[in-house]
C-alpha cells in the first residue's frame, strides 16, 4: 500500500512539474518580447510571431493549459484527458516552432520546436501512466 502511494505521489509531482513548465512559458510570453523572441530581418517572421500577431494566443494557450493540469493533479481527476489537452498545445506550437525555418532565409534552427514537441511527448507519457495506475 505505501508503494502505491508513492507511485501516486511521484505521477501527481511529475504532473505538477509539467504544469508549472507550461505555466511559466504562457507567464514568459506574457512578458517583454525580447523574452521570448529575436529579431528577424523584416518580412521574416516566424509561424508563431504571426499566429501572435494575430491573436496573442500563447499566453493564453499556456496559461489555460497549465491551470487545468495544476487543478487535475492536484484532484487527482481527469488527468488523462488534461494530458491530452497539454500534448495538444506543446504540440501545436512545436509544430510551428518547427514549420518556421521554411519561412526564413537562412533557415533559423529547429531546437525549440523539438524541444516543444519532446515536452509533448513527455505529456503523452504522463497521461499514459495515468492510465496505467486507473486514474482517468
């Protein structure tokens, strides 16, 4: 009985670690430009400065996805689903991350988005432990 728990224990701080990272790019983003971006040469902006531009979706994207996963490791429910949601937002701004160097001359590197969708994958893992230990 005091493995399970302890199991548990270490799948809710893994689950909070990942939320507090997420929290904290969604507060980056939030924050001065300089934070989170370098210039390119005019007409050169990356996928993500011009989703932004368009609407500042990441500080909210994060922040929301973050929140939600804070508040399910902590009950302790739906945390298979939150995982989902989480995977879908590393996921969708690596893949922008990544689509980015087709848009600039010479291409920009890639580390950021691979880094984003490992985090993704990180967040697919965790929710498949979830699973496996019969919290949904």
């Amino acid at each position: 009985m005091r493995e399970w728990k302890a199991v548990l224990s270490a799948a809710r701080f893994l689950s909070l670690t990942i939320a507090v990272l997420t929290l904290l790019v969604g507060a980056l983003y939030a924050g001065p430009e300089q934070l989170v971006r370098r210039p390119l040469p005019p007409g050169q902006e990356t996928i993500v400065a011009v989703i932004e531009y368009l609407f500042p979706v990441w500080p909210f994207l994060f922040a929301f996805a973050g929140a939600v996963l804070c508040c399910a490791a902590y009950c302790r429910r739906g945390l298979a689903v939150t995982h989902g949601l989480v995977v879908a937002a590393w996921g969708f701004y690596g893949l922008c991350l990544i689509l980015a160097p087709i848009r600039s001359v010479p291409p920009s590197p890639i580390l950021v988005g691979v880094i984003a969708m490992g985090i993704a994958a990180i967040n697919f893992t965790a929710a498949r432990l979830w699973s496996a230990l019969g919290v949904k």
